[in-house]
C-alpha cells in the first residue's frame, strides 16, 4: 500500500483549516493542523509533513519566524499563506526558505496544483534545472 503524503497546516484562522484540512482528506492526504504556531515545531517533528503550509500573520511566532526554525531543521516544501500582498514579504519569505508563497484569498484548485507540483518535485528529488533550447531540463 502506497504512503499518502502528509501535509501539515499552520494557520490561526480556523475556518480556513476546516476547509483545507476538508479538501486534502478529499484528495486523499493525511493532513496535520495547528492554530498555534508556538506548538507548530512540536507537532512537525511529531507528525513528519511531506509539506507544511504556514500562514504569515499569526500570534506570537509569525509565519517567518517559524519558516525560519523549519528550516533549522528541515527542507521540507513550504507553502506559505497570507493576505499580505507586499512585495518585500513575498521576498522575506522565498529569501527564508520557502517554496512558494500564495495570497489570501485563494481558489483551492490553484492550492491544490501547488501542493501537488511541490510534492512531485520533493518525491522525485529534483535538485537541478537547466535551460537548454527554449526548454527546461530537470536532473536528480
């Protein structure tokens, strides 16, 4: 029997963990949420996400301040989220390890491809990209 990959959501508006914890298990993922990014690490070493989505602006760890201890321990895919649409955020975050960065409010097919296209990369193990002819080659 396959491992279904398991993602891990941080984010402290919890209708919205309701609704993507709701979709993944739809899709077929073991899913691991926290409201509480102070908990977060605890749970991450606990559960072992193939992939993390972590909101921005949360209560006492902000979504930085976590990616940050993440990747002290992990290179993990991380998807963050927020509605904060400032292009000196999206550049904090790619600069401090994250994967992919999406805006609030988000359409879920678009969550979904995103989540799909970082876990194909992660299992397959591509670690390189180079541009030959118009066409981008992928190496493990």
């Amino acid at each position: 029997m396959e491992k279904r990959p398991r993602v891990m959501v941080v984010d402290d508006d919890n209708d919205l963990l309701e609704l993507i914890s709701r979709m993944l298990h739809l899709k077929g993922y073991d899913v691991s949420l926290t409201s509480d990014s102070t908990s977060a690490l605890a749970l991450m070493d606990e559960c072992r996400p193939d992939l993390v989505l972590l909101d921005i602006t949360m209560p006492h760890l902000d979504g930085f301040q976590l990616l940050y201890l993440i990747r002290q321990r992990s290179g993990v895919p991380v998807i963050m989220l927020t509605v904060d649409s400032e292009v000196t955020s999206l550049e904090k975050a790619l600069l401090l390890g994250a994967d992919d960065y999406i805006k609030k409010p988000f359409g879920m097919q678009v969550l979904m491809a995103r989540i799909q296209a970082k876990l194909r990369r992660a299992q397959k193990g591509f670690t390189a990209c180079r541009k030959r002819h118009d066409m981008v080659v992928w190496a493990q």
